[in-house]
C-alpha cells in the first residue's frame, strides 16, 4: 500500500515536469504504473521505489516514474473514421495547397506508436493520392520511443484495433510477436519531445495530431500545450484533438475531431 504522502509525490512530480493531472485517489492506476519501474530498477515493491526516490532524487528514475505515468492507452485505427477523413479528404486538400511541397505531419505524445503507424499503413496502401507525406512522431518517453521504431508487438496489442488484412499484409511473425514490415516503420522519423518544453524551434507542420493528452494536464499546462501546437501549425494547418478534448477560442471545427486556426477558418468560408 503506498501512503498518501508517497502519492501526492508522485503527483507532484508528474505536474511540475510534464504538467500531468494525476488523481491522488487512484491509488491503484498509480502502484500498477509504478510497479514494473519498480521491479525494472531492483524494487520489491512500488511502494519501496517510490520511497526511494522522495530520499534519493534520482533524476533517471524521476523521469522513469513521469514516464511510466504518461503513458496513453495505444490503439491502432482509434476512431476510423478520422482516419478515412484525413486520408480522403485532409490530406488531398493540404497536398494542392502546398503547391507539391511535402504535407509534414507530426504525431504528438505517439505513445509505442500504434496510431502514427495506422496513418503510415493507410498511406502505404494508397493508390492515387498526390501527396508526399512526412511522418514525424514524438513522445515524452524514451522507453515508448524505442518500443515503436522496434515496431513489435504482441498478439494483444495487434488485436486492439488492427484489421486481419493490415496485420497480414504488413507484420510478420515473430515467436509470439508480430513485427511491422521496414517499410513502413521508415515511414516515420522520431524525437523524445516534452510538450511542456519550448517548442519554437521545431518548424512548422500542415497536420498535427494529439489525441487525448489534453485531458490528462492540469488546466495552466493544457492551455499552454494547447497554444504550442496551434503555434506548431503551419498557415491552413490541421490540428486533430480526442473526441473529449477541448480546443480552447482560438480553434474553429472544421472535421470530426479536426480544428483550424478561427480567424483563417473564418476568412476561407
């Protein structure tokens, strides 16, 4: 049982590093996060590793404990119709207005990946769309990033979301794995990026998506990652949220789960 002062440590941590809202109360989602980091670093107990790190102030293990926090539920194809939406129509619609300059799409908070490479298979699989599509993918952490360019994953995982024709036409089978062909996990260029960091210098993208992330900061962090990734867009850029998300005033709808700067979105109407 992990005492309530040992919780609201890790609470506390998760806020001031990644701007994470975690419930003290859910005392059982933060011993099961805690649990193979503990066993992972040489703990019994998450208790003990988490009683560890309030004396010792591991900063390894600080961000190992924020991590293992922040991590999302992954899914491949969440939502298919967003999918479809921006393959049939967003997409073809940024490729014309670049003129045939690359679309450039970033995947925040990518988690193992399941949902940047759900984007990668439909563009493989695409005949006909005149558009050269840059893949970039990012997340908070290290372990997660390495898992998705590893692109394994098991017979679970696949099953969550995953189409019996994708998973044959692109995994191979490994023991009781599956691995995703080379071909399209060199689709995507990867970065460990903290979205509560200043994001100014890493350019302008016509298509960023963060699923669900939103809900899970505290509102001073919300508003500020919601500002960087409106600031990340380029002039007529998508931004896709989760379902539950909120966009905040300066965001108009303009798709299912999709948003466009309002004053732009006004002038195009």
């Amino acid at each position: 049982m992990i005492p309530p002062s040992d919780l609201a440590y890790i609470a506390a941590l998760c806020l001031e590093r990644a701007g994470l809202r975690v419930d003290t109360e859910r005392s059982y989602l933060i011993e099961s996060r805690m649990a193979p980091v503990a066993r992972r670093e040489g703990y019994e107990s998450a208790d003990a590793f988490i009683a560890a790190l309030r004396n010792r102030r591991d900063e390894r293990q600080g961000w190992a404990a924020v991590e293992a926090m922040a991590l999302p539920e992954p899914e491949f194809f969440r939502d298919h119709t967003v999918f479809e939406h921006l393959l049939g129509q967003v997409l073809p619609d940024l490729a014309r207005a670049r003129g045939g300059e690359p679309v450039r799409v970033w995947h925040t908070a990518c988690g193992t990946g399941q949902e940047v490479y759900s984007l990668a298979m439909m563009l493989a699989d695409t005949q006909g769309l005149e558009a050269r599509v840059e893949l970039f993918a990012s997340d908070l952490s290290e372990r997660a990033l390495e898992k998705a360019q590893a692109g394994l994953y098991s017979q679970f995982e696949v099953q969550r979301g995953l189409p019996a024709r994708m998973l044959v036409r692109h995994f191979e089978k490994v023991g009781e794995s599956f691995v995703l062909s080379p071909r399209v996990r060199q689709m995507v260029r990867w970065r460990r990026v903290n979205l509560m960091d200043d994001l100014g210098g890493g350019g302008q993208f016509d298509l960023v998506l963060c699923r669900g992330l939103l809900g899970q900061l505290a509102p001073q962090a919300h508003d500020r990652v919601l500002g960087q990734l409106t600031a990340a867009l380029a002039p007529g850029g998508r931004l896709v949220l989760g379902a539950k998300d909120r966009p905040g005033e300066t965001l108009a709808r303009v798709g299912p789960c999709l948003y466009g700067d309002r004053g732009a979105v006004r002038s195009a109407a």
